[in-house]
C-alpha cells in the first residue's frame, strides 16, 4: 500500500528527530493531564477522558491517535494533605510509524498564598515505544540504504514529566509543563539482508525532543443560563511552535459550542453536550461528549477535507459513607 506520507514518517531514520512529536489534539480543553502532570486530580471528582483523531482526511497514511486519560485525588490520612494522581495511555501512527506510551502521573497541591487558587506541582513516569514497519513504497531501491530498517524495528525507553499548575475552582487554571524532560533515545539496529557479506547495519535512531506547553482558561458568567470560557494552548519544543486560541459557550451546564484558531494551520469549530446522573458515587456521575471538526487552512486544504476528533469522559464524585455514631447519654443526642 502507498504511503503518501513516507517520508513524514521516516525522516527521522538518518539521524535524532528535532521536530514536534507529541500528539495534536484540538479539545485541549478537555485534555490537561498527559500534558501537565500536576492537574492529575484537581478536582473533587474521579475522572476519566477517551479522545480520538483522524487528521488529514483524505491522505493515505496520516494521523490516527487515541488518548484515555484518567485522574483522581487523595488525602494522605496522616498528615492530611492533598495529593492527586493520574493515568495516560497514548496510541498513535503515522504512515510507517507507530507510538505507544503509557505513564503514571502524581501531583502534590498546596494552598497558593498569593491567590485564593490551589497550586499543584506533579511528574509522570513511564515508557515510550516506537515503531517502524516494512511496507515501503520508494521510487529509489531502499536496499541500497543501510539506515532504512527494511524488515521494521522498534524500540522502548524510559521517559519522564514535570508541570505545575494553578487552578481557581470556576474560575480559571493555568499551566505550564515539560514532556520528555530525560529527552529519550530510541535505538534499533540489525544487520541488512540484502548485504550479509559487508555487514551494514540498519539501525533506527530516533530522540525524542523535550516538549514544552503552556495551557490556561478563564470562565465568565455571562447571565444565569450562559458561561464563556475562553483557553489558550501553546506547545514548542524550541524549534517550532503550536498555539490554539478559542472559546467555548456552555448553556446551562448542559450543552457547549466554541470555536478555536490554531495558527497557521486550522479554524476549529466545537460542539458537545454534558448529561449528569442522578444517584451517589459511580451511578451519580457526568458523562460528556464532544466533537471538532478542523477546517485546514494551511496548503494542505488542497489534498486533505480536515481532521475530526471525538472525546468522551465520564466524571464522579467521591461521597465517603458516614460512619454512625451512638451516645449512652441523653445530652449528647
């Protein structure tokens, strides 16, 4: 099968990769955590995210990525404190190549003593692998260059992530994180078969850059029915940059619709809606569900009808059971 983004793919073959690598996502408004570890369990509530990309209709080979995010806080039962923490799971391929991770994310929040806010500082753990398979589609003779791995390669290594953030409860929250902090390499090497007698190599060395983020959003009660609430996204790895700028409207808790501009690339058009349960705990909780539609406007528009993306999470809260108590006196009832 022809892979017409081959070379998107395997560009970072011949050398470390020194480009953006981390997952595009347009609802980041709904995705804090794999990015910033310490907004695991900001909230009161157990939460858990599901979101789904296609980018670039209309290509053979392009982005398909799936995230599952989920989040939860905790007190320490001795000192009291606050604590949160989280799980990411990332699936990810582009033409030839495959990513796969999976961290553990903690955060310790604290009373800000310049704001009425909470602060949280966290760091994630956890595995990177990559992947290049063997359905190549090349006007040259791919045999004739040692650093394609011809019969696919993979690698896994040890990757690590920091963040704070600061968050007023429906009000506002800001971020700022780093991914990929221990800048992992990835390395993969077998001897060619086309050429057993020279012994060349074909090797995958893939780095993956540190990613920086900055995230924020505000809410604004319009009226009794009507919150704006305008974000803002930046993601560099100080050679290129990504900044989305939007809104969202929610009415009446229920149902949302914004529009967001990621620059120099898509005009990004929102809808959702958000369904809460009656009942306590797991059966008492929010389901929400949203769809964007990118509209390119970059010159792919030429060969691509946009990028769709789907979230789906599901929020409860934590309602502990109280516990009885009995008094043998009259004056304590």
């Amino acid at each position: 099968m022809k892979k017409l983004l081959l070379f998107v793919s395997i560009f970072s073959l011949a050398g470390a990769a020194h480009a953006q690598q981390d997952p595009q996502f347009s609802q980041n408004y709904f995705n804090r955590v794999f990015p910033n570890p310490a907004a695991a369990g900001a909230t009161d509530n157990i939460c858990a995210t599901m979101l789904g990309r296609h980018q670039w209709v209309g290509f053979d080979g392009r982005p398909e990525t799936y995230m599952f995010n989920a989040s939860m806080p905790f007190t320490d039962p001795w000192l009291g404190q606050n604590h949160g923490v989280g799980l990411s799971v990332l699936s990810d391929q582009l033409g030839q190549e495959s990513t796969f991770g999976v961290k553990l994310a903690y955060s310790y929040k604290m009373p800000f003593s310049l704001g009425p806010g909470q602060l949280s500082a966290g760091f994630a753990v956890g595995l990177i692998n990559k992947s290049i398979g063997n359905d190549w589609d090349a006007i040259d003779d791919i045999d004739q260059d040692p650093s394609i791995p011809i019969a696919g390669t993979s690698d896994m290594a040890f990757d690590m992530d920091f963040g704070v953030y600061y968050r007023i409860p429906n009000k506002l929250y800001f971020g700022i994180s780093a991914t990929h902090l221990n800048a992992p390499q990835l390395e993969e090497g077998d001897i060619a078969p086309n050429d057993p007698i020279s012994g060349a190599v074909s090797t995958m060395q893939y780095g993956n850059a540190r990613h920086f983020y900055v995230m924020g959003g505000y809410e604004h009660a319009i009226n009794s029915d009507f919150v704006l609430k305008p974000n803002f996204f930046l993601r560099t790895d100080a050679v290129s940059a990504s900044f989305d700028i939007g809104a969202l409207v929610e009415y009446q808790e229920m149902i949302w619709g914004g529009l967001s501009y990621r620059l120099q690339d898509a005009i990004v058009p929102t809808a959702g809606f958000k369904y809460s349960f009656a009942g306590k705990g797991l059966r008492g909780g929010t389901l929400r569900f949203g769809y964007s539609y990118d509209v390119t406007t970059s010159l792919l528009r030429q060969h691509s009808s946009g990028s769709h993306e789907l979230m789906l999470g599901y929020c409860f809260g934590i309602n502990p059971k109280i516990k009885p108590t009995r008094s043998r006196s009259v004056r304590f009832l």
